[in-house]
C-alpha cells in the first residue's frame, strides 16, 4: 500500500470519528437543553425512564445526573406497575434529599404520603390529597397518608359554610401551608387550591368575553345598588337600574342568593376589573310602540315616583314615567318647588302634552284644557273687574272670563290721576271693546269709547223720540182736518 493511500485511509477514519463524535454531542446537548440549570421547587420538567429497581423509579435528569419517583405513584387499579425503561414522564422536583433528587407526577395531590412527603410538598408548593376525618375545635382533622393535619374552618371553602359536618368524611386536595415540629404542627389549605383555580379561570374566561355576549351565572350576594354574579370565576355586577325597566323594582325583591339567571354583558373594563351585567337589556324595551299607547291631548293614570326642583316623575307603566313641568304643576298659579303641590306615592291623571319615543320622554299637565271662548266684536259694549292696575292702564277680565287691556289714554281721567285707588281691584266697570286680534288673543278696552257710545246712543234715542212726537202732532191735526171737512160736509 501506498503512502499516499495510507494517508488517505487516515483522513477518512479520522473523519468517521469526527462524525460520530459530532453525533453523540449532538444528540447529548439535545438531552442536556431539554433540562433546566438549576431545578426550584415545584418546578415541571420532561424526562425519560432510565430503570425501575425495587420502588423506586430512576429519570434522567441530563449527565450523569438522576432523579427518582415512587414507584406507586404509576401504579394501574389491579395493582401492576404502569411504567418502563424508555418511557417519557412529566414531573414535578420536589427537593433533594441525600445527594438525590425527588420528584413526583401528581400535581392533584397524592394521600400516601408521609410526613417526608408532606415536608416536601410544603417546600414544593405542591398539594396532597387529604380526608377530613372530623371537626374539631376551630376547623377540621384531615389525615394525609398516615400523618394527622389541620385545616381551619376559613381554609375549608371560599365562603364559610354554617354547616360544618357536610365536609366530614370526603376527600380534597390540600395546599399545605405551614410544617412545624418536624410534622407535627401540619396546617392545610383548601381554599388557596380553589382562589388559584378561580384565578386561572377567570383568565380564561377572560380572553372569551365581550360587550354584548349573553351567558348564566350564579347570583353570589344582593345589595342595595346591585347585585353580584359568579360567572364561573370572573364577578360581574349588576347595577340596580339594570334589574329591570321598571324603576321600582329593587334588587332583593327580583333576585336571590344562589339563584341562576341569564344576562347580557353591557360594560367591560379590565383594568378596572369591572364587569358590568344586565337583565334589562334582554327584556323587550317598554318604549317601543309607545307612541300609540299614549296619544297627544288623552287623559291617563299614574303614580307620582320622584320630585325633582323642575317637575314631578309619573309612572304611567313598569319602565314608562312622565314628566310634568313644575309650569303645569299649580293649576295656574306660581309655585316653587312641586313638593307645595304633589308627593311620592301620589295617583294623578294628567293630560299627555308630547310623545318623543326616540328619546323616550312623555310631557304631561295637569292643566285641564280650556274651553275655547270667543272673543268679543269691536264695538261691544261689556262689563268686567278691575284684575290689575299698571302704570300703563288696567287690566279688565270680562264677564266671559278673558282679559282686555285699558291703556291710560281710554281711561277717560286727567291725566296724572292715580288710578290704582280710584279703581282697586274687584271693582266694576262698563268698557267698550276697541281692538280685538284673533291671533294672539289680545283684546284692547276703552272707558271713553263707553261716554261716546252713550252718548250717541242717547242721541239716537231722542232723534227717534222727537220723530215719533212730530208723527204724532201731524196725526192729530189730520184727524182735526179731517173731523172739519166731515162737518162741513154734513152741513151742506
């Protein structure tokens, strides 16, 4: 052989060895990324079976590094063992003890534990399954594996139960949250598991809701301004206005406590985590149509339900009010405040005045509507009553009940004359109607329109009285003639 092709021989096996050197680092730093650094309790890995002897069950934990796991823990119902060599497990660390790691794969808590067991789940912050044996003192005997612990009756639930004895005899899953005296001091936790269950489903649900969705929920209490819903890990409140439409209704006569119900989310702020609920928004709107229930100038019924300083609220119906305007409120004369003439609680029928249905508001009066009366002809003669004296005439109310004006130049008085007490009101007087405008209703009045029209009247009526005495002398002087014409007649 050649030295040249001994050389070549040389190369080539020397990159054969490089090759599978390359390969078994390769695969070695695959296995070796697949495991952390350094391992925390609780911490959650992925590793192999490396061998099953006796009770124990060795993992691979990267290099020359090994965990072991409770053989029982795989172990099937009928008693055989659930795992082999090559088989890949999900575990929890829990610490190392004696220069070995341990590790578990029950998350859920595990009940033959003991009290090494216990310690390590303490430090791993991993729950243990446990039986309440009894209630004692102050809370609850739970016995996990062989070693006796105690839970407080606030650790028991989320909400403490009046009934203590119904958790006596089931089986939970415990956060151990103190391990004192070597395991002789044990106190447990139920209601941590089931805030951290609550917490990481409300995160879920979370990404899943939005404004307008309709679900259930569980009413959890009722207040005064609402009520709360358990969701299924996420709270919402409804506010009381949105238990219903009709705004009376409070919220402990609507709902109760436990009490399942269907609602509609209308407001969503999780910054401020809040969740605002609705049963209103799923009930058919009371304001649709109401413009053909309630029609302009038709008398209706309702119960007065708020004073405000500018009107009083009717409610004509659940979820319809009315507003009358403190204006049509004192049937016709000024108050200040609705509480001089109405009160809460009050039955009225008021007229409806306007329907804005968009809008949702109803105007309605008490004011009757007036008869309407007419007005009088210029050149009338009437009489009325002195209503109110002004520094530019008098107002007069008519005996047909509208008012005129007298302005100072119709007075018929010097000028200068204090009217006020020579005409106080309730006084009497005959006027004249002068000016009468259809269109607004105003009707003008004259005290010397009055003198005028007497007067001429009186004139007329002498002209009339003189004429008929002329018409008379002429008959009686015809009647003498005539007379003398006969008897010279009768003589002939």
């Amino acid at each position: 052989m050649s030295e040249e092709t001994m050389a070549v021989d040389r190369i080539d096996d020397a990159g054969d060895e490089n090759g599978r050197l390359e390969e078994d680092f390769g695969a070695l730093f695959e296995r070796e990324s697949k495991m952390p650094g350094r391992l925390a309790p609780g911490q959650k890995i992925k590793t192999t079976v490396i061998s099953v002897s006796g009770d124990l069950v060795y993992v691979d934990m990267g290099g020359k590094s090994e965990g072991v796991i409770g053989l029982s823990e795989f172990a099937r119902e009928d008693g055989s063992g659930g795992v082999r060599e090559g088989d890949e497990v999900d575990a929890f660390f829990l610490a190392v003890q004696n220069g070995v790691k341990r590790l578990t794969t029950r998350i859920r808590g595990y009940s033959t534990l003991d009290v090494a067991g216990i310690r390590d789940a303490y430090h791993a912050n991993l729950p243990v399954t446990g039986k309440v044996k009894a209630a004692v003192k102050g809370g609850y005997e739970v016995t996990v594996g062989g070693a006796r612990c105690f839970c407080p009756f606030s650790q028991m639930d989320l909400r403490v139960s009046r009934e203590a004895e119904q958790y006596v005899g089931q089986t939970f899953s415990f956060k151990v949250v103190e391990f004192e005296s070597d395991g002789r001091n044990v106190v447990l936790s139920r209601r941590a598991l089931l805030e951290e269950e609550r917490r990481a489903q409300a995160e879920r649900l979370k990404e899943t809701l939005s404004v307008g969705m309709e679900l259930t929920g569980i009413v959890r209490s009722i207040q005064g301004f609402g009520a709360f819903v358990d969701l299924g890990g996420v709270d919402g409140l409804i506010p009381a206005s949105e238990i219903g439409w009709d705004r009376a209704e409070r919220p402990a006569d609507v709902l109760s406590v436990g009490q399942e119900v269907t609602l509609k989310i209308i407001g969503l702020d999780w910054e401020k985590n809040r969740l605002t609920l609705s049963l209103k928004a799923l009930k058919p709107d009371p304001w649709q149509g109401v413009s053909e229930r309630y029609l302009v100038e038709t008398k209706v019924k309702g119960v007065i339900v708020r004073l405000a300083p500018f009107g009083a609220f009717v409610n004509l119906e659940p979820g319809i009010d009315g507003l009358i305007h403190i204006s049509n409120l004192g049937a016709g004369r000024h108050i200040n405040h609705p509480k001089e003439v109405a009160e809460v609680g009050q039955w009225v029928e008021p007229l409806v005045l306007a329907v804005d249905e968009a809008n949702k508001k109803i105007s309605l009066t008490l004011e009757q509507p007036k008869e309407e009366v007419a007005l009088p002809e210029v050149g009338d003669v009437t009489e009325g009553t002195v209503e109110r004296v002004m520094p530019y005439g008098i107002f007069l109310k008519l005996d047909s009940g509208i008012s005129g004006l007298i302005p100072n130049s119709e007075m018929g008085t010097p000028k200068g004359t204090n009217h006020s007490r020579m005409f106080p009101v309730g006084m009497k007087m005959q006027v004249a109607v002068i000016g009468s405008d259809k269109q607004t209703r105003k009707v003008s009045l004259s005290r010397n329109a009055v003198n005028d029209k007497v007067e001429q009247e009186e004139f007329k009526h002498y002209r009339t009285q003189q004429k008929g005495d002329d018409q008379t002398s002429s008959s009686a002087l015809g009647s003498f003639g005539e007379l003398l014409k006969r008897h010279l007649q009768g003589e002939n």
